[in-house]
C-alpha cells in the first residue's frame, strides 16, 4: 500500500467510527430532543392486589388478619393480626395504629414510617386481608340460619339471604338494614317467601350492616273448627271468615252466634263478641283480625263450659301448630 493510501485510511477510520456513534445517539433521542432518563435503581413496579379484600373500599379493624408486603424486601413481610387496640406490630419501625384506616390509608402510613426512619427508600406496602373479623354483616330474625357473615367482594341482600339458608317458615314480608355508619337511619324493605317477586330491594349491603327479617303476625282459631291452627299473616289483612275458612269451617255443632275474638291489649285480654252467623249471610259486617288475636269459636254446651275463660283459650293456642299464607 501507497505512503498516500496509508494516510488516508488512517484518517478516514476515526470519521468512520464517530459517524457511526453519532447515528447511535439519533436513534435513541427521543423526538423532543431531550436525552432519555434512565430509571432509578431501586424503581419498583407495584404488585397486583390479590383478593377481593386488597382494594381502598375495605376498613380495617381489630381481629383482622392481615398480610403485609413491602415490594422488593421480603425479610418485612410479614402477617399479623390487628390487636384489640387496633396496633399490628410491624418489622423496624414497631406498633402502627391502623384500625378504621382502609387498605389505602394503613399502606401510605407505614410506607412513610419505613420511609422516614431511612430504612427503605421510596418503599410501596401492599396489604392483603386474609380475615376480616370486623367487616362482617350480621343477620337476625326470622332467617334459616342467623349469624355473622363475611362481607367479601361486593354483597347484595339476596346474596346474605340465600348464604343464611333463606328465610324461615315464620318470615315476615319486612326486612330492615341497619347500617353501622348511620344507625338513626334504618333502611325498611318489603320481601316475601319467593325473593323473585321483590327484585327492587336487593339493594347493596355493607360491612358492619346489621339485617333484621321481621316475624310474620300470627292469628289462632280455636274452638269447634275442623282444624285448629295458627295462621301467619302480614298487615292485619285476615278478617274473621278467612280465617274460618283456613281453619276448614265449623262443624254441625259449632255455636257460631257465640264467636268472641280474644285480644291481648295493655290492660289485659279483651273479649269482642262476634255472631258470626250473621256474617256468614250478610247480616252483618266480617271484621278484621290483628296480630296476636285468638278467634274462639264455641261448640256444644259442653264445649263452652270447657273454654268459658278467655284464659283457657288463650292458652290453647300455644299448643297449634302455624301455617303460613299469603293472602
């Protein structure tokens, strides 16, 4: 090779090799002619929540259990339980008040202890709740099986029915919600036996709602009647001859003209005289049971002597089995 050409290679490889690294830096120069940032070294990327529990909605309370993860440094993981006085003692930076804080809440307060005792840098809390003892939603009344359930994930009213085994035979056509935040404000519902019929009031409940399914009335018809029971009713909706026809009618020695209803008031059982028979044609008005009323219908001269007393047929009618209807 030529003096010459030795030359110029030699000056031409280093133009060569700075063009090429100039064509390196353009391509990785975003548009905005800013150089790119590069990512801090302990940047963290925020694990997904696992669990219907690990979400802003939920508010912590004593006997919860949680899980605790601090992204990046497993040796602070760690589960615990929420003591009586609503602390969970925690890896370096000791007991953390974190009762009626939610998930979002309690993780920003011991992101910062962590932060500010110079122990993790920029660390992210994440907190699962394995068991939430005080979210749960109580149930009372006239249910199959009254209790305490767990509010996980979003609840309807139907949904704590059906997981209580549904409504008892005695259910009444009210349920009442009682809410933990607003305890002056209970929230009254209409259902019935078939919750189809009543989709409107599958409304939302909450943690720490309390459900109360009323008791249906009970009317008894007692005396000289074919069947003898106790009939559930709602509203005061069963008159006196309903409630004779339920009990299959009177028989041939039934003493119709002698019925009394037996009403339990504040000062004692009151007897009002019904001649059923005029009822029966038109002579006169039915009448209107209400909760609690005993209809008595006498028989034979015997029979009578056996019931004379109010007393006495009040006390038979504990002794009936109770039918429910739907008038």
């Amino acid at each position: 090779m030529s003096g010459w050409n030795r030359r110029f290679l030699l000056r031409s490889v280093p133009v060569f090799f700075f063009g090429l690294c100039s064509l390196n830096l353009v391509a990785q120069t975003p548009a905005t002619g800013e150089a790119p940032k590069a990512a801090p070294v302990n940047e963290t990327v925020a694990p997904q929540a696992r669990g219907p529990l690990a979400n802003s909605n939920v508010k912590l309370g004593v006997g919860d259990l949680i899980e605790l993860t601090v992204f990046g440094v497993p040796d602070l993981s760690t589960k615990t339980r929420v003591s009586g006085s609503g602390d969970v003692y925690l890896p370096l930076i000791d007991y953390v008040h974190i009762a009626d804080l939610t998930t979002d809440e309690a993780q920003e307060l011991i992101q910062k202890r962590l932060e500010d005792g110079g122990f993790v840098r920029s660390p992210h809390v994440s907190i699962f709740v394995n068991e939430s003892a005080s979210q749960a939603i109580t149930l009372l009344g006239e249910i199959a099986r009254p209790g305490t359930y767990p509010a996980i994930g979003e609840r309807r009213l139907f949904d704590l029915i059906s997981a209580a085994g549904g409504l008892s035979e005695k259910a009444g056509r009210k349920v009442t919600i009682e809410r933990r935040g607003d305890p002056g404000h209970p929230l009254e519902l209409p259902v019935s036996s078939n919750l189809a019929e009543n989709t409107d009031s599958n409304v939302d409940v909450f943690p720490g709602d309390t459900i109360i399914v009323s008791r249906a009335g009970i009317v008894y018809v007692v005396g000289d009647v074919q069947r003898p029971s106790g009939f559930l009713i709602e509203d005061n909706s069963l008159s006196v001859l309903k409630a004779l026809a339920l009990a299959g009618g009177g028989t041939k020695t039934s003493a119709l003209s002698k019925t009394r209803i037996l009403r339990q008031t504040p000062t004692g059982v009151q007897e009002i005289h019904v001649n059923l028979k005029k009822v029966l044609y038109a002579k006169a008005p039915d009448m209107a049971l209400v909760k609690g009323d005993v209809l008595f219908i006498p028989g034979s001269a015997g029979k009578v002597a056996a019931y004379r007393t109010a007393d006495a047929a009040m006390s038979m009618s504990t002794a009936l089995a109770v039918v429910a209807i739907h008038p």
